[in-house]
C-alpha cells in the first residue's frame, strides 16, 4: 500500500472517529464553521434565488450558489440552509436566529416536507406580516428554485402543526405563489 | 401477532414487523435511526420522527415511533405499508386474529379529515382515494364510523371542536380498517351520512336541532350579531414588543372598547370570543360565531416584523391561496352565490350542497374583501400612518367562518414607536374607533344591498 492510499485511510479513520465522538457527545448542536470567503463565481455551484424581505416589506429575491447535490432534496437542504443563514444585502431575513432544519424530504407527488426544530417558532417574532413573510420566502424559494416541488407543508420537530404564531394554516401544504413574481403581499 | 392499545393507538414493536417480514433489524448510530435489511426493499425508522423512509420513499406515519423500555413501538399501520411495498405494491391485509397475511390487489387509503361548522350544521369530511365500504352506528352521544379496509393518512388523530354540537372528532387506525368517532352533544338534529365522487369522500353532517324545519330566517327579527374576536390570549401572548407590551392585551382591550361603541351606537348584539386573558384555540373562536350564526367577524390583532421599522396597519380576508383573487375565482363566486340557499339536508342535491359548502370562504370573499376595504379606509383616516393595504391569504381563524370575516392588524407593536402608541389609551381607542366607524358602514351597505333591515331599528 503506498503513501496516499495510507493517508486516506488514516483521514477516513479519524473521520469516522470525529463523528463517532460527535455522536457521543448527543446531539449538540453541529459546529457548521462558515467559508471564510464566499465562494467565487467560478467555482462550481448551482444557482438558486433566495426570498427575503426588503426594505418596503415585500419578498425579494436574492441569489446564491450552492454545491450541485445528487437529490433535489439534499439541493433544497442547502437552499434552505442558505435561507436560514440570511441575507446578504440590504435585505432583511425570514427566519427566526438559531432555527435548525431537521429534515426535508419530497414525497412522489411534488410535496416538499420542511422540518424544523422547536426554536423556528420560539423564537419567532410572530404578527401576521412576520408570520407570512417566513412561511411564503420558504414556500416561494421552494418553488421557485425546484419544479418538483408542487407544494411545501411545514413540521415541527416531525409533527404538524396548526400554525407557526397562530395566523397562518400549516395543516396543509401551501402552493407557491407565481413562480416569477417577485413582489409579494 | 399482539398489538398493544396505548392512548388509544395500536403499536406493534420494531422486532415484530422486523419478524414478520423477515428482515434484519440494524441500528444505524451514526444518525439515529433502524434500518431493515430486506433486499432490494430497504426501510428506515428513526424514533421520534414520523417520517419513514421505504423503498426510497418517505411516509409520514401517523405518529412517531416511540422508545418503550427496551423496545421501539411503531404504529400498527408501518407493517401494512411496509408489507405493501415489498409485495410490490400489491394490497396486503393482516389478520390479527388469524395471524394471517392476505396478499391481494386492493387499493385503499383515506387521505384525510376535514370539518366545517356551518350555521345549521357541522360536516365532516373523510377524504378517500377510492369508493370504500362503510358502516356507522349513531347513538345519543357519538356516531361511530367503520370504513373496513384502509392506512390512514398521517396526522390526524384527535379534533376537540366543542362547536356546540361536535365535542370531538377522533381516528383510529385499526388493523381491519378504521374507525373514527364522533362525539356528539346531546341536543341535536338528524345525522346525514353518505359518500360522494369526484373526489371519494365520506361526508357526516350533523345537524343542529330544528334545522330542517327552519324555512330562510327572517332576517328582519333577528338583530345583527357581531363577533369581536382578540387575537391570542392566556399562555399565548402573541407578539411582545421591544419594551414588552403584549398583543395579547393589546388586542383585549382594543376588542372590549370596540364591544363598548358597538353596543352603544347601534342596534347590535356583540359577542366575544374571549373577554379576558384567556387561552382560546383557533377552531374555537369560528365555531362560536358560526354557533350564533354571527353577521360579522372581525379579529384583532397588532403586528409584528423581524424589520422593526415596519409600520402601519393592513387588514386580511381569507383566501386559500394569498395570491390576489384569480379571474376564474370570481366567476365561480357569482354562480355559486345563487345556491347558498339550498344549502340544506335535501338528500337529491347533496352534491351541489358540497359543493357550495365547500366553497363557503369564496361565497364571504367579496363581501370579506369590502369589510377589510372599509375598515382600512377609517384606520387611515384616523390613524395617519402608513396603510399597508387590504391582504389575503390562508389564516386559520378565518378559515371556514359563514360570514363576512377580517383579521385587522392595527399597528406594529414590534415597531418601538408604534408599541409606544399602543401603551397610550387614546391612541387604542382611536383605533376601536376607527373600527367601528367601518363596521358601522359595511353594516350600512350590507343592509342597503340586502334590501332589509338587519338590525331591526326601523322594525
């Protein structure tokens, strides 16, 4: 065996034990340690169209890159992940701070499931602007960025919920609105 | 195979589906989750999320399977998806009793449950894929409904309504089938139950006392009843300014000045839905209008933004879609407006009636969409800040209300000036002012359009 090939052993095996120690520990929170530069147009990504909320108070969008991923699921994790992460320019984000997605997945009829933990409504500042402004920049960044995606029904920590600060209904999956329409409410 | 009943669902253990479809259980530590090695079929479990992942599929279960001593419970229905989907797709029944498994090419499912209440009846509604068979026993206090074969949709268990004639509405996934009970209150008319194409359903309408012999009420005897609904309350408080104000009683008070004008100026019996600082569930508050057969909702509500510069007040109508209100919409709306009426149990148009009933909200939305105009139109004149316009969208509470219905948001408390207004008493009153200046002129324009008088001052 030569040199490269016990290198990546050793790099697959401390790996496997980091996340080993990282299982151990619970589930903490993971350290997500963001690029110290954003990553360069040349670099490979896909572009996608974010939704945040603008000075005026309407959905606007705002793109980024995200790495290609095998699934549309896995690509809509990272979108969402990015919406989470918030906004780069003047705009203002849609989701509360320390909101984690637990999970998303698309059922074969286009149904986007968006799971998030207890904190995205917790914290959430609530009204009904607020409350439609977060729920609609997933919807419409869901829609927007992924024709397969029909429809997005929002869960809390893997159960439905009723709705987010009591306004809109999350008892059942919401359509995006127009695709290309941006300004919103 | 022996299920266990705990809080009134069925479980089996991860082991015994493991068992009966002979497959390796393996526990995947890494993410938490068990893994069934049965190939080519492949199905993962993970305790505390209701989502299954089979054959590359995701399933939501209609709960999260959950840890019990030692073992892992896991709804009763997991085996038969899990079962459906190694037989390739084939319909598969096991009999608990005969520990048997028929493999057989059926196909079922109920997809979910809905329920209106309406102002002479509450009507529930079981969404089917396909014509399923059915039988139901009714006594005083509950109709109990078999549909023999079918795997519930996830999420629906338990439904308190309390609308005054359904207390609750509960789903069981059975072995067999399932079963869903209605409890109803003791005072009551017929029960209707029958199922309908296009899509299958199973609709349950049960009707209040004396609603079959009422002709069209005369409107003129009755005076308007108003619902005055504060948003939030108790342990919910709504939006919290940056100096801690809470909606909740924001919206109390400005309801309760509201109540005040209301019932001095005009002719109008005002409900509450809450008169104090009370937990009230959503549901709750459409059924008590609808249980009076109210003229008007309007909900109030302060506002709030993750931008805490955002200003102004807007009022929202229902619409299931929040886009604005299509072309298509409104055509229907006008054909529909001339059925209302016959909504009734008249057995030969039970169709149309669903119909209708379905599309209640679009039947209030013009009539909605005018109220939320006028109310704005006084806020603005009276408040002198920034209108934010008339909006729609889906929003829970006014989801299902017969009748005209708004939800205002008169300032955004998240807004350090604007939470610095509401603390002022004036200010708060200027705004119950304001509303009662546009409910006193929707109420105006209504009668005048309706050709009577609602409020029976003229009688």
């Amino acid at each position: 065996m030569d040199r490269s090939r016990w290198f990546l052993l050793a790099a697959v095996a401390s790996a496997t034990l980091v996340a080993g120690i990282g299982f151990l520990l619970g589930q903490t929170r993971s350290t997500f340690v963001p690029p110290a530069r954003p990553p360069s147009l040349e670099q490979q990504g896909r572009a996608v169209h974010l939704f945040f909320v603008s000075e005026g108070g309407t959905l606007v969008e705002e793109e980024r890159l995200i790495p290609p991923r095998p699934t549309a699921a896995e690509e809509a994790k990272e979108v969402l992940t990015e919406l989470i992460r918030g906004p780069r320019v003047d705009h203002f984000p849609t989701i509360p701070k320390g909101t984690n997605l637990l999970a998303l997945f698309i059922d074969v009829e286009g149904t986007a499931y968006v799971d998030f933990d207890l904190t995205f409504q917790t914290n959430h500042p609530g009204g009904s602007l607020g409350e439609f402004l977060t729920i609609y920049s997933i919807v419409d960044t869901l829609g927007y960025n992924f024709p397969e995606i029909k429809q997005v029904q929002i869960l809390m920590e893997g159960e439905e919920t009723p709705t987010l600060t009591g306004h809109l209904d999350l008892r059942r999956p919401l359509k995006p609105r127009v695709r290309l329409q941006l300004s919103v409410t | 195979m022996r299920t266990q009943e705990i809080g009134g669902r069925e479980w089996l253990s991860l082991r015994q589906v493991a068992e009966a479809v002979k497959a390796q259980l393996e526990w995947d530590g890494r993410h938490r989750r068990y893994l069934f090695r049965l190939p080519p079929a492949s199905l993962i479990v993970t305790p505390g999320h209701s989502a299954i992942l089979l054959n590359g599929r995701t399933y939501l279960l209609s709960t999260a399977p959950q840890l019990s001593g030692a073992e892992v419970l896991v709804p009763a229905e997991l085996l038969q998806l899990a079962l459906e989907e190694i037989y390739k797709r084939k319909r598969i029944r096991w009999d608990a009793e005969k520990r048997l498994i028929q493999v057989e090419e059926r196909d079922y499912s109920l997809r979910g449950l809905r329920f209106h209440t309406y102002s002479d009846h509450t009507r529930v509604v079981l969404d089917l894929t396909k014509p399923l068979a059915f039988s139901w026993k009714e006594d005083p206090s509950q109709i109990v409904l078999r549909v023999k074969e079918g795997v519930l949709a996830p999420h629906f268990q338990r439904q308190d309504l309390s609308d005054g004639l359904v207390r609750s509405i509960e789903l069981k996934q059975r072995l067999k089938g399932v079963e869903l009970s209605i409890r109803l209150e003791e005072k009551r008319g017929p029960i209707k139950v029958f199922a309908l194409k296009g899509p299958d359903r199973i609709v349950i309408d049960v009707f209040r006392e004396g609603a079959w012999q009422l002709a069209q009420p005369a409107p003129a005897m009755e005076p308007t009843i108003i619902v005055i609904d504060p948003g939030h309350g108790g342990q919910d408080s709504g939006a919290v300014g940056p100096r801690g104000l809470k909606e909740k009683d924001v919206a109390l008070d400005i309801g309760l000045r509201l109540k005040k004008l209301l019932e001095k100026r005009l002719p109008v019996q005002v409900l509450m839905t809450r008169s104090e600082d009370l937990f009230t569930p959503l549901q709750q508050r459409t059924a008590i209008a609808n249980h009076a057969k109210a003229n008007f909702f309007i909900s109030v509500h302060v506002n709030a933004a993750m931008r805490s510069r955002t200003v102004g007040f807007e009022t929202y109508y229902f619409t299931k879609d929040p886009s604005d209100s299509s072309a298509r919409a409104s055509v229907l709306q006008e054909n529909l407006a001339v059925n209302l009426e016959g909504v009734g149990p008249k057995e030969q148009d039970n169709y149309l009636k669903l119909t209708v009933t379905d599309l209640i909200n679009d039947v209030y939305r013009d009539e909605s969409s005018a109220l939320a105009e006028l109310l704005l139109d006084e806020l603005d004149q009276i408040l002198k800040v920034e209108n934010r316009g008339v909006k729609s969208g889906p929003f829970y509470v006014l989801a299902g209300a017969a009748m005209p219905a708004v939800l205002v948001e008169a300032a955004f408390i998240s807004n350090p000036l604007e939470e610095r207004k509401l603390m002022d008493e004036t200010y708060r009153q200027r705004v119950a002012e304001a509303l009662f200046e546009g409910i006193a002129r929707f109420k105006a324009r209504y009668e005048k359009r309706m050709g009577m008088t609602l409020g029976g001052r003229s009688g």
